[in-house]
C-alpha cells in the first residue's frame, strides 16, 4: 500500500534519541528549551510554547483568550474534530460558518456571524495545508474586536504575503503528531507575539497559579521535532512540487486545490474533489494505493452545534478525497497514483 502519510527518520534522531538516554535527562531539558527558540524563530514570533498535543494548544489558548461560559468560539465547517472540541473544553460556545472554495473560514458569511453571535475569538484552520484569509480576518478583527486564534495543526511553513502561519493571528495552535509535516508522534506548541498572552499560557503550562494539567513533551519528543524542522523547508517544496505535478495531471478531470494569491500552500494533504468519490477511492485501494476522506463529517453535524448555513462545506463533504503527497514519494509512486487515478475516473 503506498500510505497516505509517512514520517521518515535517519540516523540523526536515533543519534539524538541515544544521546539523550546517556545524558539521564530525558524531559525539561536543553531540547525541549532549543526546540521552542528555534520554532518561535521559524514561525517568526516572539514566544513558542510546546504542549503535549495539538488539542491541548488550542485548548490553552482558548483559556489564555478569556473563553469560559457563555463566550461564542466562530469555528469552520470544515477540520479536524479537535477544533470544535477544544471549544467545548474550554467551556465556550462553538458556532459554525461556512468555507469558501480554498476550504477555509468563508469571510463573507463571517462578517455576518460576527453582527449576529459577538464571537470572542474566531478560529481559522489552514486546512491541508492552505492559508486562510487571515490579512481579511485581521481586518474584522480590529474593526469588531475579537481574538483570532490560528489552528495551524496542518500548516507548518505555509504563508501569506510572505508571513507564515502561526505568526498572523493573536496566537497560533500547531499539532506535532505523528502525520504533519513536523511529526514528534505526539506533541503541540502555542506561538505568540504578545507578551501578556505569554504570561497566561505559562500558567497552564507550569503549575502554581491554577489548577492546570501536565501538558509537557519530552527530550525525545522535543529532539525529533528540532531534526525534523530542520528539514522542513525542504520537505515542503517537495510536497508543492508533487502537487504540482497531480495538479497538471487533474486539473481537467477534477477539481484540483487552489492556492490563494501571495500564499505558500505546504500540501499537508492533497484533497480532489468529484461526484464519484467514493467509486474512485475504492478503486484506489483495491489497487494499493492509500486514499481516504479528510473528514467525513461537518463539525456542526458532528457535535450538534450552532451553525450558519453550509452550502459550500455541505457539497465538498460529498465530494472531497485526498491521495498521497508526503515528500517521500519515489516519482514511480507518483506516476503510478496519476495513472491509476485517470483510469478508474468514470466517463
Ligand atoms: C486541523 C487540526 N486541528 C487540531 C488537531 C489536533 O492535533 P493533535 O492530534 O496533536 O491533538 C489536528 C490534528 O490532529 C488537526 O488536523
């Protein structure tokens, strides 16, 4: 089976992973502090925190913006689950808005939500990989005062107008599981330019001021991450040139991602859309080759939230199917995935 996602390690983690058994100091050490400079440098912030998941740093910084009872929460129709649970945890209010055609928070229905619900913070996903329109949302931010909170679980590298995610929003989310294009296996981290938010987030990170979990990674977690962000940039321009290619491919028989203008779309999943899906990714399978629904569900469904009309997010989630596009891909695989694609495509 060509897998949908695979991580690769080289001798440099396992040198690390040795090194840090010998060193006896295997959490709260050099790593985990070297990790946090190095990604705040990358994002291109001020402060970089890492948590034990993606989930989890959402959920701090939920808290670190004020939501508790009775604050609305604007999420998108469209992510992975985690986005509205982290709402729900945070005992905030998720309402759902629409996505536009680069599968992000839709801007124009926005707008109208926001007049309607007085959201506290508004959560846009940079979803498979590509930014949303974050430069429109700072715009609505400043004019009706809400917090924008960037789930960028998916989106490491990706920018707009050459800012990268993370760095745009009052504090950015990042997911290290074992999938992203930064994977750990497990692991978050919050990033943030404000030094007062930096001040709320320590106090769900370090015990003392309230009670808070255990939210750390370890040095084992924190070295792979540092081996594996070296290697990003170059990763990513893999993953955009794979894409690239699928896209020439595709470009007429489905429909293939948009990049928005002045943005770097880093491919953490290459999503197609077409009437026959579910046809084509079982025909894909049965000929070994890994496709799969990035989600099945809306989160409104899925949680039974308020909700804005979907009528964009309720057809792409009939139609959507992602295929491999992790930048260990030999150019056989890829070739092998653009013919088996257009073979199996009904006529
Ligand atoms: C968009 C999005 N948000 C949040 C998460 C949650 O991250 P984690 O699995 O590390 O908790 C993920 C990934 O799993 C994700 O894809």
């Amino acid at each position: 089976m060509i897998k949908i996602v695979e991580p690769v390690f080289s001798e440099e983690e396992k040198e690390a992973v040795v090194e840090i058994i010998e060193s006896h100091q295997i959490t709260r050490g050099r790593w985990t502090e070297r990790f946090n400079g190095k990604f705040a440098d990358y994002v291109g912030v001020k402060h970089s925190f890492t948590v034990c998941s993606g989930t989890v740093a959402l959920f701090i910084a939920l808290k670190a913006l004020g939501v508790d009872r009775g604050k609305k929460v604007i999420v998108p129709a469209m992510s992975f689950m985690a986005t509205i649970d982290a709402v729900y945890l945070a005992c905030g209010e998720p309402v759902v808005v629409d996505v536009d055609e680069y599968y992000t928070l839709d801007l124009n229905q926005l707008e109208d939500a926001v007049k309607r619900y007085s959201p506290s913070v508004v959560i846009p996903v940079h979803l498979y990989g590509g930014m949303a329109d974050v430069e429109g949302l700072k715009f609505l931010s400043d004019k009706y005062g809400f917090y924008v909170l960037e789930d960028a679980a998916q989106s490491h590298g990706a920018s707009l107008k050459g800012k990268k995610s993370g760095s745009w929003g009052h504090i950015g989310a990042f997911s290290f599981y074992a999938s992203k294009n930064v994977p750990m296996g497990e692991g978050g981290a919050l990033t943030t330019n404000d030094d007062n938010l930096a001040e709320e987030i320590k106090k769900w990170i370090d015990f003392g001021d309230h009670p808070a979990f255990n939210v750390r990674i370890t040095e084992f977690q924190a070295a792979i991450g540092s081996i594996q962000l070296k290697h990003l940039e170059e990763r990513n321009e893999r993953r955009r040139e794979i894409a690239k290619t699928y896209t020439q491919a595709f470009k007429d028989k489905f429909i293939t991602p948009l990049e928005r203008e002045n943005s770097k779309h880093v491919y953490h999943i290459y999503t197609l859309r077409h009437k026959d899906r579910d046809r084509i990714i079982e025909k894909l399978r049965e000929s070994g080759v890994d496709a799969r629904v990035y989600y099945p569900y809306l989160l409104h469904e899925l949680r039974g939230a308020e909700s804005m009309p979907t009528p964009n997010a309720d057809r792409f989630k009939r139609e959507v199917f992602s295929i491999p596009v992790h930048p260990y891909l030999s150019e056989a695989q890829v070739r092998f995935i653009i013919d088996k694609l257009l073979e199996y495509l009904p006529e």
